[in-house]
C-alpha cells in the first residue's frame, strides 16, 4: 500500500525511528520492474482490467502503476531497496509474495492479504529489512 504515500523517504525513516533494534520491516505494493516486463513481452492479460476496463496493452499498464492517480509512485525493487538502505536499514532483501526472508517474525495471517497469482512474474513486490542491533 506504500504506493498510495507522497514521501516514501520520510516514511522509510519514521518506520527504522519507531522499530526497535533488531526489527523487521515488511512492505510492498505493485511491481514496477514486472509491469514493465510484462508490458515488453506483451502479455496482455498479465494486467487484468481494473480499475478502468481497458482494452489495450498501454491502458492496462496505466491501470496498474497509476490506479487512476491514486497511486504516487512507482515501485521496483533497486528504488524500495534505495529508500530502506537510505532509512539505516541492513539485510534488506526481496521475496515473493506469501513468503518470508525472516524466519517466524510476522503473523502468518498477513501472507492472505499478499496477491500471489503467479511467482515467475509477480505481480507484487514485497521487501524485507532489519533495523541494525539485538531483538530485544
């Protein structure tokens, strides 16, 4: 959901500000740099038809990244590994959706809200981080 903020910098620092040492971050949102894979190769339905139906293959990749201007940004995994390393964020690192790099920390429960249609093509981008220093 992190697409829908205007200052993910800011974002990124409040979240290493408030996390205790030790702690781990868990964002996503859209996959930017499979869009434009998908939008390359031109597979059309990759995208679906919301929240505008759209017919062509230019209008479905508008509906993804922008959402009809509800989305700010664009999200790809060099930009979200930027903004958590830029944070004070180590070990930051990409997974697939419903899928962890970080043992048991999350409540499982919030892998079923993670849309994981397919792996070889995402369509979400999950990132993890840890904030340096010993879990308390």
């Amino acid at each position: 959901m992190i697409e829908h903020l205007p200052d993910l910098d800011f974002h990124f620092q409040d979240m290493f500000r408030c996390l205790r040492p030790g702690g781990v971050i868990r964002v996503g949102g859209p996959h930017g740099d499979n869009a434009m894979r998908a939008m390359r190769d031109g597979l059309h339905e990759w995208f679906g038809d919301w929240p505008t139906k759209r017919r062509s293959l230019g209008g479905r990749l508008e509906n993804f990244i922008f959402c009809k201007g509800e989305h700010v940004t664009i999200l790809t995994e060099s930009f979200l590994h930027e903004l958590a390393q830029n944070a004070g964020f180590v070990d930051i690192r990409t997974c697939l959706p419903k899928q962890t790099t970080s043992g048991d920390t999350f409540d499982v429960a919030i892998f079923d809200l993670e849309e994981a249609r397919d792996h070889e093509l995402a369509r979400t981008l999950i990132v993890e981080a840890r904030k340096p220093g010993s879990r308390v």
